[in-house]
C-alpha cells in the first residue's frame, strides 16, 4: 500500500464554497439553496468531503440506464465513509442511437464534465461510465481536471442467446446483415435475432468499445481491481457501487489524485492489455485522447511497438466465441494482466485507485477457465495488437489484425513469396450514403480482389468521424460466398465488428489526407511486413492529383448541421492524435487553478 500523505478537513476543496468566513455572504449563497432540499448545515461545514457522481444513465442511454438505480449503493458508500455525495448528469452518450455518431458527442461531454469538476464544490468524483464514449469522456476530464476521481463501469449484459447459440451484441449485426443481404432471412427475422443480443441490463456484451474502454478503465488503474466487467445484473455489481463509494472517499484523504495513477507505465499496460483482449479498434483513440490530456506523448507507433506482438489471450467475440459473462466468470480483466505479468509484459509497479499497485492487486487471480481467458503461452492467435500502416496516402493507419480470418488469409495473404502482402484494385467512396447509394452497382466491377475505400468519414469530414469503414462487399459477392473484401477508411469501426479493415486513416480527405487523391480503378499495394500501403502511381501523377484538387477547392464534405458540429470541426485533431480538440489538450490540473485548490 502506498503511503499517502493524508489532507486535512480544512484543505478540502470545497471548503472554499462551504466554510469561507472571509466571504460570508458568497458562502451563504452556495449553502442556502442546498439546504433548501433537506441538506444540512452540518453536512455542508463540518469537514466532510463532498463527492460528485457524474450519473451517465438517462433515459436516453440505455446502456447505462441502470446506473440510476446503481447509484444508491455509490452513495451509500460514500455516506458509510463520512462523505456526502451530490450527483449530477454526463450530456447523453449512446452508441448506436445518437446522429451522426455518438463519437461527436464524446468531447462535448469531457468539456461538461470538466467545467463542473472545476466550477463546483467537489472534493472527489465517482464517474459513472459504460456505454462506448461515457468512458473515455470520463477518463480525459478526470486527466485534465485532476481531483480525485474513480471511474464506476456499469457493466455488460448477459450473455446473449439463440437456442444454445451465444449471440453478442453488435457482431451479430455484421453477420445478420450478410444473411439479409444474401436472402436467407427477411427483415422481420434480421429484428428479431438483433434483438436476441440484448437480453439485460448493461453496455455490449462483447469485447466492443464498452467492455474495452471499461477494462481499459480499470488497466489504466482508474476503477477498482476485478471491477470492470462484472455482468450489470449481478449483486456484485452493486457491491462494487458500494465499494467505489467508500473508496473514493479515502482518496479525497489520501489526496490520490489521476495524475498520480495516468502515468506513462500505465498507458503502456494499457496498450499491451488491449492486444491481449482483442480489443476495440476505437481503443487506440481513446487512451491517445486520454495521454494527451494527461500530459504524456502516446502515439499509434507505441501502439505497434508495445502491442502488436502481443498474443490475443481473450476468446470472446469479435475475435473469439465466448461474452463477458464468461469472460468475467473466468477471472475478468485481472486474469488478463497475471497472464501479461507472468510473461513479463506489465508494468507491475503502476498505482491504481486502491491505493495498490496493479502487481500487488494481481494476487491470487489467475485464469480459472482455459478455454475463455488463455495462457499466455498457449494463446489464441500471436501478434494480436494493431499494426500502424504507413504510406504515400496517409501517415497513420490502424489494422486490427487479431481479426484476420483464415478465409481472408487464404484469399490475400497466400503469396508464397510474400505471404503478408497483396495489391488490389480499388473503388472508392465518398461517406456511407455513397456506399449504400452504389455498392450494388454492377458497373463499378467489384470482384474477389477489390478493396473498398471509405474516405470523407474522419472527424471533419464526418463530424465526429463514421464508424463506416468495415464495408461489406456487394449482394452478388455475398450470394457467391464472398462475404469480406479488404477495407480501407479516414473513418473508424465499430468495435464490435470482426473486421481486418485499415482504419482511421490520418490525415483525413477532409483535411487535406491523400486518400482524397485516390481514383477508382487505381491500384493499392498492401504489405502488412513492411507496414505499407501503397498507391501505385508515379509521385508526379499523385502530384498533378494534388494539384487539381487544390484548385477545386480540396476535398468537399457536407456542411455543419449543429453549432457544435461548426466549432468541433474547427478545432479537432486527427484519429491517431486522439480526435481530441486541440485548444483542451494545453489544460493540465483545472482544479488547483484560482480560485478553488
Ligand atoms: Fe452502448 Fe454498445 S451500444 S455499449
Ligand atoms: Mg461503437
């Protein structure tokens, strides 16, 4: 354990709101509308911290909906350590609902979040997180307002099913729409299997962007020890409420603060936990939008130098079978990390909000189910992470290639000169209404060998950026048995899609990214070894290409629709920098700046 300093009464932050003699009638003017609810002065004066929780459950975010009922047993805890908890509302999050992505919203909710960190007599925050973005807008206005803060996961659903078939969310969406496409069930049926993947309570059930932010969450250190995937329904999840509500209150004593535990060793475990999770393709974004408002220079190179080589030790889908239920069954994220520190791969010293190191947290909690979470000797696949691809087109690029199915290996990576390359010819289209507007077009001659190129659905193009990239190939490639081709995008994917696409392509059409140079018809060369991506044309053509397109006026993409969409835009970086805006990334440490400590 580590030994903290301990605060006291009269250094809590809110003291300067609550027990300001020096401003006695800017004081009774914080008090007096709290009591005017059934707070007491003894609560608001007698130096007791008081706690935010930042409810990210509404009525529009089913996801997390639950954690309006969860968020009893938060303060119950937090009352059962001497703190009073006030609670109050993350702008709404959700993933599949929210147009034109949920990704617009998830810097809007970071600058809400930290305006009332900052502006409000809070000593300590409990962030209440689940549903894709809640988590890493919790997380990067935590970083950046530095109070004492832990992050509470909602948790996933239960298992889908099917008969005995296990059905998660989000992939069977993927799946059900080539069996739609190919005839073999009708809308109806597509509806009614979908809903089969959401049968509780709780975030996606797969190792989607929700149960990969949320176990990033708690790789991070930011969530208590075995706490990120406990199924939402089970009684333990209400427990782990509890618990997070008495601890948050010790940090408040402790003055454990995010910047203490956000330290470099910990993105790197993060990272590394990533790739043994299999997890979201979204994951790289968010913990490089976390480490910046950290303070600390994360990039997709450490992604592929850190994670790539490591071994995929999570079988749940999209890269394996299982849910995470049985992945929480089988010893959840802390299995994960005692498998990474056996192997020697974790920064076993890095501070977690118990006040204990990650290491010391790992006792005692390894795998108790083989077949769900691997050893690390015995894995799944090897070299699981994301690999950055590079290129004439772009400077960064994400694959996922735990991901990349035998089928796809068989049909592109079979050269046996060179078994990780392979060149195509590619169609290109301009946002997701083109695609759906002409996928199906027989003149665009789309065959075994074509990529599909996604561009105009980055941050700017897009606002927020489409998870639009894993592009399924046309129904009459489909009805034949192909039912992948090679994607590439300036977009992202959905993480809970199994997709092996190039992803996230940076810089983006939309901001002067070379993809908007690209012609169909033009040839790509892909070579997964040497990390390339490649346009086949000489420099003088891509030049002549630059060129015309400057005088046009560069790449077009639809206007703003909202006043958020207009400043966003104006201000966002690109994915591999985190999508995060640029003016917020100077902030470090809000909470100590005047007038409160
Ligand atoms: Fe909310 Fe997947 S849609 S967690
Ligand atoms: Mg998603």
């Amino acid at each position: 354990m580590a030994n903290f300093h301990r605060i006291t009464p009269d250094q809590l932050r809110s003291r300067y709101w609550f027990d300001n003699p020096d401003h006695a009638g800017t004081t009774a003017l914080c008090i007096e509308r709290y009591l005017n609810y059934g707070i007491t002065l003894d609560e608001l004066t007698s130096g007791k911290p008081i706690i935010g929780i930042c409810q990210s459950g509404s009525d529009l975010t089913p996801c997390n909906r639950h954690h309006i009922d969860l968020v009893k047993r938060v303060k119950d805890g937090i009352r059962s350590a001497g703190g009073v908890p006030f609670e109050f509302p993350m702008h709404p999050i959700h993933e599949n609902v929210r147009r034109p992505t949920a990704a617009l919203d998830r810097n809007l909710a970071y600058l809400g979040i930290v305006e009332v960190l900052h502006g409000y007599p809070l000593d300590g925050v409990v962030l209440t997180t689940g549903c894709d973005k809640t988590t890493p807008a919790a997380l990067m206005a935590a970083a950046t307002v530095n109070i004492p803060a832990i992050v509470l996961s909602g948790g996933p659903m239960l298992n889908g099913w099917r008969g005995a078939e296990r059905v998660g969310s989000g992939t069977i969406i993927w799946e059900l729409r080539k069996r739609l496409a190919a005839g073999d069930i009708d809308y109806a049926e597509f509806l009614s299997r979908a809903s089969d993947s959401a049968p509780s309570i709780g975030h996606c059930n797969t190792m989607g962007t929700a149960s990969t932010m949320n176990s990033m969450a708690e790789v991070l250190g930011m969530s208590l020890p075995g706490s990120a995937v406990i199924p939402a329904p089970y009684k333990e999840r209400a427990m782990v409420a509890y618990d997070t509500g008495t601890r948050i209150v010790d940090m408040v004593w402790e003055d454990l603060r995010p910047l203490d535990i956000l330290t470099r060793e910990a993105f790197e475990n993060a990272i590394v936990a990533c790739s043994a999770l299999g997890g979201s393709s979204n994951a790289p974004v968010h913990i490089n939008a976390i480490a910046r408002h950290a303070g600390i220079e994360l990039d997709n190179d450490d992604w592929q130098r850190l994670g790539h080589e490591i071994p995929l030790l999570a079988n749940v889908m999209p890269a394996g079978a299982f849910l995470c239920e049985e992945f929480y069954r089988a010893g959840g994220v802390p299995a994960i990390l005692h498998e990474l520190q056996t192997a020697g791969k974790l920064h076993g010293d890095a501070l977690t909000v118990n006040g204990r190191t990650i290491g010391d947290n790992l006792q005692g909690r390894e795998t108790q189910d083989v077949d769900v979470i691997c050893r690390y000797n015995d894995p799944l696949v090897n070299h699981a992470g994301f690999l950055n691809l590079k290129g004439n087109l772009f400077d960064s690029a994400l694959m996922k290639t735990s991901v990349i199915s035998r089928d796809f290996r068989e049909r592109f990576l079979n050269d046996p000169n060179d078994p990780e390359a392979f060149e195509g010819k590619v169609v290109v289209f301009d946002g997701s209404e083109d695609y759906h507007a002409r996928i199906d077009d027989p003149a665009l001659n789309i065959d075994s060998r074509t990529i599909l190129v996604m561009r105009g659905a980055g941050p700017v193009g897009h606002p927020g950026g489409a998870e639009v990239v894993n592009m399924q190939p046309p129904e009459a490639l489909i009805k034949q048995g192909i039912e992948s081709l090679p994607c590439l995008g300036d977009g992202r994917q959905s993480g809970t899609s199994g997709s092996p696409s190039i992803l996230n392509a940076s810089p983006e059409a939309a901001t002067g990214g070379g993809l908007a140079l690209l012609e169909s018809g033009d040839r790509l060369r892909v070579d997964l070894k040497r990390g390339q991506v490649q346009l086949l044309i000489e420099d003088s053509e891509l030049e002549a290409r630059r060129e015309r397109l400057a005088q046009q006026g560069g790449y077009r993409y639809p206007g703003h629709q909202t006043p958020w969409q207009e400043i966003q835009r104006s201000m966002v970086e690109p994915l591999d920098r985190g999508m995060t805006l640029e003016p917020a990334t100077k902030y470090r440490d809000v909470a100590r700046r005047h007038p409160p400590r």
